[in-house]
C-alpha cells in the first residue's frame, strides 16, 4: 500500500503532462513553427515550437536558448502566430502648437493610406498621449497590417507620415 502511495504520487506530473499534451496536441492550441509566449509558474517563456510532444513542449527563443517544458506546468498560452493581423506603433513628437493641424493631416492620411499601402488593413488610429502642457506633444500612430507585414508596413508608413508632416511643415522634435 506504502509502494502504491508513493508510486502514485511521483507519478502525478507525469500524468499530468501527458494529459496536458494530449490537449494541446488535439486541441490545435499551437504548432511547430509558431511565435507563442508560454507562462510557466513564475517564468514566462517567448520563442518558436520546435517540437510537441505529450510530456514536454520544446521552444526556442530570439537567442537560441532551448526550453523543455513540461506540459503540466503551462498555466497561460499567448500564440502570436495565430492573430489574422499584425499591429505596429510609430511614435514621435510636434511642437505643442502643431498637434491639432498634425492629428489633422495624420486622420486625413490615414484614410488615404490605404489606397498607398497594400498590406494596411484598415485606416489607422491616432492618439495624442500628452498630459501636461509644455513645447511639445507625442504623437502615436497604431496600424493593423497584413499578418507578419507590421515591420515592412512600419518603414513605409514612417517614410509617409514624415514625407507629409515635412511638406506641411510640421518639424518632428527629439
């Protein structure tokens, strides 16, 4: 009974992971290949699957590093391969006395863009995140793109809004 005991509490992760792996490997929750973020307790974990397998997943992350993690033990799964868009952020600064014509021509362009820019999939937002007063004002542009498009789409806007806020003589500020 003693062995028993003990056998079917070493044994408890083991099944544990099995049972979570076979539920991430029917349930599609992600593949090999794709860009997930697994919380694992207290560490979270960033890379690509290199492999899945019903005890253990396998990530690699931006540096190379291998993880091995026990299914069992993921908490939270974010799979950034699965999104049908890919988003990008471009922020910078006007002077405080050009922030309504910039907010302006930024709206304007936005629309316009879109006949500009293929892989943009809706106009973008413009927000302005000042919250005192002072000589200068952030502005920030949020695009949706094509899924996986956001780092070329985000050249090609920059080049766009400062082309445009140059012409209108808007200066950008450090």
């Amino acid at each position: 009974g003693l062995f028993s005991a003990a056998f079917g509490l070493g044994a408890r992760g083991l099944v544990a992971d099995v049972l979570a792996g076979g539920r991430f490997l029917f349930r599609n929750t992600f593949a090999i290949g794709e860009k997930v973020e697994l919380v694992v307790g207290a560490t979270t974990v960033e890379g690509t699957v290199e492999e899945v397998n019903v005890t253990n997943t396998l990530v690699r992350s931006p540096n190379g590093e291998l993880y091995v993690v026990p299914n069992g033990d993921i908490s939270v799964i974010r799979n950034f391969s699965r999104a049908p868009f890919s988003s990008t952020k471009i922020r910078f600064s006007v002077r405080s006395a050009q922030l309504v014509e910039t907010l302006d021509l930024l709206t304007g362009l936005g629309e316009e863009a879109l006949g500009l820019l293929p892989d943009l999939t809706e106009p973008w937002q413009v927000i302005s995140t000042a919250e005192t007063l002072g000589a200068k004002a952030e502005v920030t542009v949020i695009a949706h793109t094509s899924f996986a498009k956001a780092a070329t789409l985000r050249l090609q806007i920059f080049g766009l809004i400062d082309q445009r806020l140059t012409e209108a003589g808007i200066e950008l500020l450090d």
